[in-house]
C-alpha cells in the first residue's frame, strides 16, 4: 500500500502532531471560541463532529450542515485546517462542498463494509487525507478492510485512529485499548500513521494525560483529542473533553521518544531473550506431550477431559506464584487460559485416536 504523507503544508512533521477541538460543534460562538484558543496553543488542526451518530434516539445528534459553515469560518479567521466526520455519501459530498481539509470515518461506520464502500464511492477522484478509526469491535480484519476500500478509491493520505473497542464490561477505560491490535496494524502496514483518540478510550479527562503518554511510547504519529471552552457545559461527552489549557500543559509533559535511534546495543539483551523464548517453546512442547500423556490416561480410565477443580487449582495457586515473581494476575489469567485451552484440545485429540 504505497501512502502519502497526510500532513498539509505548514504542520511539523515532529511528533505528535495534534488534532483538537469538541466532540461537538453546537453553537458558531462556541466553535469560534475554542478554535481559536486552541490557535493561540499552536494547534493546527481543528476537530468538531456536525453529524453525531448516537447509541439512543432522542440525544443531541449534531447540528448538521450549517456547522460546516462555522468550520469555514474557523479556517479563515485563525488558518487551522479543520476535519469533521463522515458517515454517509452525503456528508462526503457536503464535506466536500464547504472545503473541510480532512475527513475522519467513525468506529460505527467502519464495523460496516456497505458503509464503507458507500463512502469509498463518494471519494473517487478526490484528493483528500482520510483517518479511519477501528471498527467498534476488535476485528484487525475489518479495520484493514475500511482502509484497504478508501485507498481503492484511489485516496493515498490515509491514517489510522485508534479509539478502543467496545466491550460490554466497563471497568477503566470507555473503551478497551487493546494495544496489541494497532500494533499488528502498524506491523502489516509499516507506512501507516497512526493516530491515538485518548478521549474515547478513556472516557475521562483524567485518563488522557497517560493514554498519550502510552501512544508516545509505542510510536504513534499524532494524537486526536477533544477540546472544549466550557467542557463541563458540553452537550455530547462532557466528561473526556479537556479546556485549551489543560490541553497545551499534558502537551508540554509529554515525553517523546526519539524513533531514529540505533538499536545496535541491545543486541545482546534481544539475543538473551530469544534465548529464553526458546526455553519457554521446549518447556511448552514437554507440558502438551504431558497433557496427552493426560489424556491417554482418562481415555483408558473412561475419565472426562475436563476436571474444573482441578484447573481452578492451578489458576489459584500460579497467579499467586506469578504476582509474587512481579507480574500481573491479569497477564498470566491469560497465559493460563491459553495453555489450558491448547492443554484440553491435545487431550480432545487423543480421545478421538
């Protein structure tokens, strides 16, 4: 997937490069005064949603296309580029039509191919950097689809927002970050910008400060974020959307990493931990070849396969052994879970010989 630079002339390419503004434009008095306080930050991208696709009818859905005007607005009286979102051809089309410089595609339209394409369509024969948030659920799949049908329409300025997924357990965050899907995105597509939404996954402008913290560390682009002049008074999302200032001072903490530098010294770290990878592979193999050993066992026995006390047991007692040795419960529930899911399927199989 050949790529252009989404950056528009007169943005730093230096990290992060920053993309502002409310989760809602509700009044031209409101957008023009958060636009331009975010101006005064050094912001040069401009965010607000026109359309806003709400889970429950009857909320506040966006003042439609009279707030690109405001937009327009905002590009001539401050010089900051502005992108809002789009969820159907025609929001394309009126995009389009008022000069928004950027368009972003939302979780709930990329989850849908027909959606996609719809807005795929539109695009042809536009030139226009596109960011596309991932599909609501974690489907790696379905976010690279969304991307792979915008840059068939011919759209080479694509970047990736990554906002969470959604999950019907709400503890920390709104949405789950699960790191390790944008991850493998960047990995298959290394060209790609990725951006992180730290106010969707967060839900809570308490929790920005360190999501961006995190995106920098693992070598994201830039950042989108929701600003407000009066956050407490917003109509949509009131409480992950941050004031101009508080925006310009987690900026300013910020610690960027230098993605340039040579990794020759740690060679011998990374050999050491091929080393033990190996290990852990040939200890995993001896546990299976046990296992069907197991398995052997309960079909001579007429035993079933599965025995709950048991596995509660080893869940107990090694993720007390883990926590001890420094690591998190969590982490090894996981590691447990797999090695005795695999566990389970080699004893299947050895019942079915």
């Amino acid at each position: 997937m050949e790529l252009e630079s989404i950056l528009l002339p007169g943005i730093e390419s230096k990290r992060p490069f920053v993309i502002a503004g409310p989760c809602s434009a509700e009044t031209e008095e409101q957008v023009m005064q958060t636009a331009k306080e975010l101006a005064k930050k050094d912001v040069k991208i401009f965010r607000a949603g026109i359309w806003k696709p709400r889970t429950k009818p009857g909320g506040f859905e966006g003042v439609g296309t009279q707030g690109l005007a405001w937009l327009q607005n905002v590009k001539k009286e401050t010089g900051m580029y502005v992108t809002t979102e789009v969820a159907t051809h025609k929001h394309v089309f009126e995009a389009l039509k008022y000069g928004i410089d950027i368009l972003w595609i939302g979780a709930r339209t990329s989850v849908n191919p027909f959606a996609m394409q719809e807005i795929a369509d539109a695009l042809q024969g536009v030139d226009i950097p596109v960011l596309i948030k991932n599909p609501v659920n974690p489907d790696l799949d379905l976010w690279i689809g969304a991307i792979e049908r915008i840059y068939n329409a011919g759209i080479k300025k694509i970047a990736a927002i990554h906002r969470g997924f959604s999950s019907y357990d709400k503890k920390i965050y709104r949405n789950l970050p699960q790191w390790h899907i944008p991850i493998e995105l960047k990995r298959r597509i290394p060209n790609l910008p990725l951006i992180c939404d730290p106010s969707h996954i967060g839900g809570n402008r308490e929790l920005i400060a360190p999501l961006c913290q995190q995106a920098m560390d693992l070598s994201y682009d830039g950042l989108i974020i929701e600003s407000h002049c009066s956050p407490d008074k917003a109509w949509s999302d009131k409480e992950q959307q941050l004031t101009p200032d508080i925006l310009l001072y987690i900026l300013n903490l910020l610690v960027v990493r230098d993605t340039k530098q040579t990794t020759e010294n740690l060679t011998e770290l990374r050999h050491q931990i091929d080393e033990i990878d190996n290990q852990m592979l040939e200890v995993l193999a001896m546990r299976m070849r046990v296992s069907q050993e197991i398995g052997q066992y309960k079909k001579e026995h007429n035993m079933p396969v599965l025995q709950t006390v048991r596995y509660d047991e080893i869940l107990l007692k090694r993720i007390a052994m883990a926590q001890s040795m420094g690591m998190d419960a969590d982490f090894m529930k996981k590691i447990l879970e797999a090695i005795h899911e695999e566990s389970i399927r080699q004893q299947v199989e050895v019942l079915k010989k």
